[in-house]
C-alpha cells in the first residue's frame, strides 16, 4: 500500500528536509522513525526540498508499505518517537501511483519579517531595522504575475529542465509587529522565495524603482536580482492535492 504522510517540522536543527551524506535531514529522522515502528526499512518522497533552516507547517511525503497497521496508532508511535521539532498531522491511504511530489497542484509559501526587535522572534523571523515601504512592495508583486521564467531568481547551477512557474499569490501583509509575505505556485526554484523576498526588501527601501524588476526578470541574471534573505524567516505552508489521489 502507498500512503501519504502530513507532517510539520522546525528547521532550525537540520540540513534541509533532503537526505545528506554529512549532515542530519529532516527526511533521514523521519524515515529512521517510520523503520522502527514498522517492521521494515521505509524510505519517503517528500512534496518538495526545502532548504536548511527552513521550517514547514505543512509537508507531505509519500512511502510503501506492505504492513498491516492502525494509521492512529501509527501516528501515536511515530509522534513519539520524533524529536519534539517533527510533528505527525496525518497519515492515509492513496492510490497506488499518487506521487507526493508531482501530483502537487501548489506550493504556499510565507516569509517572516520582524518590524520590531522581538527577543521572542529572532530566530524564526528576519528583523528588518530600516522603514519599509509595503506599497512600493505590493506594487512589484504585481509584476510577478505578468512573468513565467523566474531564472533570476534561482540558485546558480540548479539542474532543472525549466525555469517556468505559474504565480498563483504574491502579496505582503502587515501584522501586528511583522511584515507576511506570502506567496503561491506550482512549484519554486531552489532559493526562489528567499531571493524574491530580498529584491523586494530592497525595493521597499527604495534601493530599487519598482519598475526594475522587469529588467531583473528579463535578465535571467542571478547577480540582477536582490540578496537572499535568512532562511529561519521561511515557511512551507500550504500543499495542494487533487481529492483522487485518494483512496
């Protein structure tokens, strides 16, 4: 049987959610969780890589199985055994060929900016000091729609087939004492969010004229595009699936 895993995770502690030879993932602890509970080696198919340090409220990864289990039991085991910085939502039946990664319709994705020092906050938002501009932001978001090749924005030598991505949301919101950027596709380059975030910092500090960002795009140019901000500021939020993946 395949079934899809839910989790969330704190990234602080760990290498990405992929499996590195020389250093701790958040898939290599999950995957070691699920082989001891269930009486065989269980390896998962994450929705998506996210970097190190960065956090998810919500991911889903797919794995095989031929055990016969309770799935509340199964989440009450593997709950306990995972670190205090690895959460277990769900876990359920799909078809046999339903695919955690490419059966994805969207990806959400929110970025945290402190606006204020926050001694509570340091380390899972980004702490703007400087006045931003969330008009100027919300203006570049804008842009972004009118765009599909995102290659500026990508980390350099990512072996991808396509730099395409079909933008969906884009939009900052102010909250309370921090600043949201949230943002939604199909799928993300590597180091996409971060880098987005980062332009559009430097356009809400005025470094950048709004109207600039086509020319970043239209470049494909890494180096044209802003810095890349933190990565204990970003989260994966929100996973989208058709309702036939499942059983």
């Amino acid at each position: 049987m395949r079934y899809f895993i839910e989790l969330s995770y704190n990234g602080k502690a760990y290498h990405g959610w992929q499996n590195q030879p020389n250093a701790i993932s958040v898939q290599e602890v999950v995957e070691k969780g699920l082989s001891t509970v269930l009486p065989e080696q269980i390896s998962i198919m994450g929705a998506g890589r996210t970097d190190a340090g960065v956090h998810a409220t919500q991911q889903f990864a797919h794995f095989d199985t031929e055990a016969d289990f309770d799935e509340q039991q199964l989440l009450y085991s593997l709950n306990s055994f995972l670190p205090n910085d690895i959460a277990v939502r769900a876990i359920f039946k799909v078809k046999p060929d339903a695919h955690a990664r490419f059966d994805a319709l969207s990806r959400a994705y929110l970025y945290r900016i402190s606006l204020k020092k926050n001694v509570f906050a340091f380390d899972n938002t980004f702490y703007v000091k400087q006045k931003l501009d969330v008009e100027r932001m919300n203006a570049a978001c804008k842009i972004l729609f009118e765009y599909k090749d995102f290659q500026c924005f990508s980390k350099s030598q990512t072996d991808v087939k396509t730099y395409y991505c079909d933008m969906m949301q884009a939009e900052w919101i102010l909250k309370d004492d921090e600043l949201h950027f949230v943002i939604k596709a199909n799928r993300f380059l590597r180091n996409m969010v971060r880098a987005i975030v980062g332009t559009m910092i430097n356009i809400g500090l005025g470094k950048i004229e709004v109207e600039e960002l086509h020319n970043i795009i239209k470049s494909k140019n890494r180096s044209e595009a802003g810095f890349s901000v933190p990565a204990h500021g970003l989260y994966l939020t929100h996973v989208e699936y058709p309702e036939t993946i499942k059983l």
